[in-house]
C-alpha cells in the first residue's frame, strides 16, 4: 500500500459565471520516501490538487468526488478534529512564495515553533525553541537568527524558513508548491539539492509541484503530468523524458532550452489552455494536437497501463504501447496543420509570427489553415 493514494478527486468551485471542475478525476499513488513530481501549465489544476489533499481549498472551492488515502485513513471523509491533528504532524506544505506565507510582523522563529506548540502538547515552550534552532541548522540557517523577522532574510533564506516550518512536526510527507518559484538559479539549485538531502536523510515522501521539468528531473522518482485539470500521463521520471507518450508529455520536453545547441530556441505548444468554464469536449488537449483524430474531439480516452506505472490516457496510443505518429492517423484539419508546422518534430516558438495562432473558442486554431501556415 501506497503511503498516499489519490483516487478519481473531484474538485469544484463556485464561481460568478458557474461552477468549474479544477481537478476532473485526478489519481495517483506517492509511496515512502518516494518524490513525485506534479507538472504541468499554470491553471492545470497542480496546486488545487495539493490543497485538496490537504483540505485547504479557499471556501468557494470543495472536493465533489474522489479519496485522499493517506496510510489507509480517507482524509476527505475526516472530521476536523481529526484532520487537523493530521495535518503538519503527518503531511505538511511548503507554500508558493515565502514572503506572502509568512506573517512580516512576527519573529520567524516564533512562526515556526507555532506548529509545534500547537500540534505537540507535551513539548514545552523551551523545548520547541530548542527544537526550532535545530530545524534552522538542518536548512542551512544560523539559529541565532530565530529572533530575525521576515524582511530582514534574502528569498532564498525565506524559503528555508519555510522548509523548516513544514519539517516542524516530522512529518511523513512534504508537499512543495513551487518551492523554487522567484528564485534566481543559484538559489533555485540550493533549495533543491537541500530538499533532496532533507528526503534522503529523513525519509521523507515528498509531492513537488513545478512548470518546471528540470526541476523533476532532478528531484523525483515519478511525474505526474496534468493537463486542464486531468492527468495526462504518469511514470517514471526516466520513462517519460526517454518514452513520453501523450502529445503533450512530448511538448512539454521539447520546451526545455536544449543548452546543447545554442541556435536553436526550445519549442512551444502554441495556442493556450483551455478556459475549465467551458473545456473543449472530448480530449480536452485536442485543440492544440497534431495527433488530433475526430475520435478526439468526441470521446475522453480513458487511462490506460502499458509497462508497470506508465499510464497514459491518449486515442493515438495503440493497445501495444506505440504512439502513432500523425502520418498514420486520420487527423483534424487543425492537427494537421500544426503536424504540417512541424514535421522535423520542431515546433515553431512564440517568436514565430505563426505559432502565435491562438485557439479559437471552438477549438480551432486561428491564422493556421489546413494546407499550412498563411
Ligand atoms: Fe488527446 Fe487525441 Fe491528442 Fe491523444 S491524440 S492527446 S487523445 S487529442
């Protein structure tokens, strides 16, 4: 058994012009000391699937569907009480951007023995100082900076200010939400070689929540990759960069700067994501696919499993684990356009008048005829 297992959540919020389904059917699996990596565009659903593991969605959002096993126990169906003796002390969450997250007005050391007081009874006042000067050493801090307030630490120091929060009540699991995001590439490499060591030393699982493939895969076992609030594909980290099969897995790799070759600028996935007030029907990656079939634009494809662990939910996929190429598919007229846009496999970047063909409301893409670019 997994340590947490996420099966078919459903996450909804009420907004002005509806409700929108954030999270649609969301599964998968983080075992011990495992890191899992969740990847995908802004607004595909990353960060409301933590903080529905967590049960911290804003009012106006709720879980409508799905479970959150966490070592058995179903977290959705957990009284507050319960739940909130859970949180931090068994999994915990290192927020997106420490200088929002954490309270300017408050010394950060008292910020961090809070969880301890709060979820440790028996632990003294004395006792959880103490315990907060250890967690400063462990991420790299000098304790005598316990009595410091937030503005008075550079971004990076923040951020491990918050690292300690998270680790304050040793937990078990540890999600981080863009830890690195805003932080220059220096910095960016120091959080995550510390966030490798905490795991290794600690054994710790861990969910990482970035745009950022590098990021990944330099730090988890499996991805997880999220697309308009669905799961396109999961597996190992090796697999999907040497053997992605959904499209979108595909493009996402190809967006990475290749340092290798300095001419050549990393593709894009032209067009955006869809607004989940309206998805497109169907595959909801199907406007901006150059395998896009009409089976597509009709039926969802369901997940399926090919080698232990590599899932994917995509119609170009055959039963014997091959993603077609789209010379072999009875394409869109919109797919075979972006196929015609790029037939060497590079796709032409946002610098490219072309690419910048935006989806139109209907899914198709706009300035980007059949027959290839105007
Ligand atoms: Fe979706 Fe079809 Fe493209 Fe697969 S081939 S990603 S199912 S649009």
């Amino acid at each position: 058994m997994a340590l947490l297992e996420v099966r078919d959540l459903v996450v909804e919020f009420d907004l002005p012009g509806g409700r929108v389904r954030a999270v649609d059917g969301v599964t998968f699996d983080v075992g011990t000391a495992e890191a899992v990596g969740l990847v995908g565009e802004s607004g595909c659903g990353k960060t409301t699937t933590a903080l529905a593991i967590m049960r911290l969605l804003p009012e106006n959002g709720r879980i409508a569907a799905g479970s959150v096993l966490f070592d058995g126990e179903d977290l959705v169906a957990m009284k507050p009480g319960p739940l909130r003796r859970k949180r931090w002390s068994d999994l915990s969450i290192i927020f997106q951007g420490a200088m929002n997250a954490l309270n300017p007005v408050r010394r950060v050391g008292d910020q961090v023995a809070e969880p301890i007081l709060l979820h440790e009874p028996t632990v003294t006042r004395r006792g959880a100082w103490r315990r907060v000067g250890e967690l400063f050493e462990l991420v790299g801090i000098n304790r005598d900076r316990r009595r410091d307030y937030p503005h008075q630490f550079s971004g990076g120091m923040r951020q491990r200010v918050m690292i300690a929060m998270a680790l304050a009540n040793r937990p078990r699991l540890v999600i981080g939400d863009e830890p690195t995001t805003a932080l220059d590439v220096m910095v960016q490499a120091q959080i995550l070689e510390l966030l490798e060591l905490l795991r290794s030393e600690l054994g710790l699982a861990m969910i990482l929540i970035t745009h950022d493939l590098s990021v990944i895969s330099e730090t988890c076992d499996r991805a997880v990759v999220m697309y308009a609030g669905q799961v396109a594909e999961t597996g190992t980290v090796e697999e999907l960069y040497r053997r992605p099969l959904h499209p979108y897995t595909e493009r996402l790799m190809r967006s990475v700067p290749d340092i290798g070759n300095i001419r050549r600028l990393p593709a894009g996935i032209p067009g955006h994501p869809p607004s989940l007030v309206r998805p497109p029907s169907g595959c909801r990656f199907h406007p901006r696919c150059d395998h896009a079939m009409e089976t597509c634009r009709r039926t969802f494809p369901a997940e399926r499993s090919f080698e232990p662990g590599h899932r994917v939910a995509c119609h170009a996929v055959s039963d014997d684990g091959r993603r077609r190429a789209p010379s072999e598919l009875p394409l869109l007229p919109s797919a075979r356009a972006l196929a015609q846009l790029d037939p060497l496999g590079e796709m032409p970047t946002l610098l490219d008048g072309a690419a910048a063909g935006l989806v139109a409301a209907d899914g198709e893409i706009e300035g980007i005829s059949a027959e290839g670019p105007p």
